[in-house]
C-alpha cells in the first residue's frame, strides 16, 4: 500500500511539473544520488565502534557536498528553471529514497538473521550426527 501511494505522489507530482520536468526530474536525481551515498557511507559495517560516528558523519557531509554540487550543475546547465518545482521534488524523494533505503537494509538484516539460524541450526545437526560414544572408544582392541 505505502509503495502504490508513493508512486501515486511521485506520478502526480510528475504531472502537475509538466511545464517544470527538468526542475523535478533534477530534484529527483539529486536527491537519489546524494542520499544514496550518504547511507552508503553510514551504514558500512566496520570492526571499530568508534567509528559509527564517525562514518555518520561522512555521510551527513557526502549528502551535503552532492546537494551543493547537482544544485550547482543543475542551475549552470539551466536544467532548473522552477527553484519550487526543485525544491519540492528534491524534498519528497529525499524522504521516499531514504524510506527505500532503509526498508532494504531491514530486509537484509531478516535475511542475515534467517541465514544465522539455519547455519546454526545446521551446524548442531552435524556434530550431534559426528558424535561417538566414549565407551565404545575405550572398548576397541588396538
């Protein structure tokens, strides 16, 4: 239901940019580019703690300069014409790319978890298979 009313908002802001296209299309892009390389950059599993922070905040800086840099590009190559149009656009998909991200990054954690179990489960299978009775070791005639 929540991906159906995301691609309804998406299409009706499409729609209603039609005069705006490259102003939205641009936000669009920005906002996938720039969120995907922040999450990118947060989210990397590392041995240190310590370097949660850090790494968020790398990723607030990489979302920070990639915005700058397409709103740059996008004015010089005069691909935003409407400021609104862009703005509102770079807005929603910010918030609907970060949603994807994030409902992606659940699934792998379920699925990282289901593989944990069944390798366990797995592996208790096999050593209680493996098992040899003591008594019959020190039985055996050498």
């Amino acid at each position: 239901m929540k991906l159906v009313l995301i691609f309804l908002l998406s299409s009706i802001g499409g729609v209603l940019s039609g005069d705006h296209f490259h102003s939205f299309a641009a936000g669009f892009g920005i906002a996938a580019i720039s969120v995907g390389t922040a999450y990118w950059l947060a989210f990397r599993s590392t041995r240190y703690p310590q370097l949660a922070l850090l790494l968020l905040l790398m990723g607030m800086m990489a979302k920070l300069s990639v915005t700058i840099v397409g709103v740059m590009w996008g004015l010089k190559a005069e691909v935003i014409n409407s400021p609104f149009v862009f703005s509102l656009s770079y807005l929603f998909f910010s918030i609907v790319v970060s949603y994807g991200y994030f409902k992606l990054r659940e699934c792998q954690m379920s699925t990282a978890g289901k593989r944990v179990v069944i390798n366990t489960q797995q592996e208790e299978k096999d050593e209680s298979n493996n098992k040899t009775p003591k008594d019959l070791s020190q039985l055996s005639t050498n």
